[in-house]
C-alpha cells in the first residue's frame, strides 16, 4: 500500500536573512523508532545541516526528474553533502536538505539514497522504483519536535519546488524527541 505525503518546500529564505527572529537549525538529536521483519528498533539518531536547498535549485532538480526519472534525480544528487544522518555508529551522506517556515516552527526534509539490497535486486521488486530514505519532520520555536522516516520512497517535486513522499509500504518509522543541538 503506498501513501502520499505532501511536503512543501517553499524556501522563501536565505542563510544570510532569515524571515523570521529564529533560524532553523543546523543540527539536530533524536530518537528513531523503526518497523523491521524482526519487529520494531529503537535507535538514536543525529541530523546535521551542511547547506539548505534553495526553491531554483529544486526547480532544477523538477526537471530532472521530469526527464529522467527516480534514477535520474538519484544521479544528480551523486556526491553532494548537504548534510550528514548519523544512525548508532553509522554515518550516512545527506544529499538534499530542505527547509520550510511555518509561522515560528520549520519543516525539514533531509533525502539520502538508499542501498537497495541483492535480494530486491535479483527478484526484480517495485521497491527498487523507491530510491530514496526520508526523513521529515517539524520542529517549534524552542527546536523540540517529531516527524516520520520513509526507508523506501520516491519524489517528485513540482514547478514551484513542492516536494511529494511516495512511500514504497506505507511510513516505516517515526522521529521522536528531537532536540535541536545548534
């Protein structure tokens, strides 16, 4: 069962001039609860912002993704760094980081690719058409907060750089207890 979840991505901000007396943050701590086979994990998780994502660098990216697809998208993002996801031990590169305002609150999406494993691979499943890991979530004015983890999803993002979650199996996890760090 795949779920829609629309996420707006209306950067209306530079780094340099906020829109408002608080700036989003650049770093974050929280707790991610995620459904397995195996039943459901608990681990502490780290968000770090190298660089945001502005509303033409998404418009681009439409493109992209207009013309080649899940995997063409996936190609432009090779390489970037625009943040990092550190989940236990593991440290894993953040390709795009997207922020919105929402009054004195802010939405984040951070996208890193996926591994997709041999067994998908070989068996030749949809899930492959979900590159992506996603996380999204909204903090308040005082950094604290809680969002959603998709570990399989696909993108698409329209003119006006509005992004939308399409989620392989429906939300594999959420994020809990987040605190903004700086």
């Amino acid at each position: 069962m795949k779920s829609i979840r629309l996420f707006a991505v209306a950067v209306a901000f530079t780094i340099a001039i906020p829109l408002s007396a608080y700036e989003p943050g650049r770093e974050f701590s929280a707790e991610a609860v995620v459904n397995t086979r195996e039943g459901r994990n608990r681990m502490q998780v780290s968000f770090t912002v190298n660089r945001y994502s502005s509303v033409e660098e998404l418009q681009n990216l439409a493109g992209v993704l207009e013309s080649s697809g899940q995997f063409g998208l996936l190609s432009a993002l090779k390489g970037r760094r625009d943040g990092q996801l550190r989940m236990g031990a593991i440290n894993s590169p953040i390709a795009l980081v997207v922020v919105e305002e929402q009054g004195r609150d802010y939405r984040y999406l951070f996208l890193t690719p996926r591994r997709i494993r041999v067994d998908e691979e070989m068996l030749g499943e949809e899930s492959l058409d979900y590159p992506f890991g996603i996380a999204e979530f909204e903090v308040d004015r005082f950094g604290r907060g809680e969002g959603r983890l998709h570990v399989a999803a696909a993108l698409r993002i329209d003119a006006d750089g509005h992004v939308e979650i399409d989620d392989y199996d429906g939300v594999d996890g959420t994020i809990d207890r987040i605190k903004q760090i700086r």
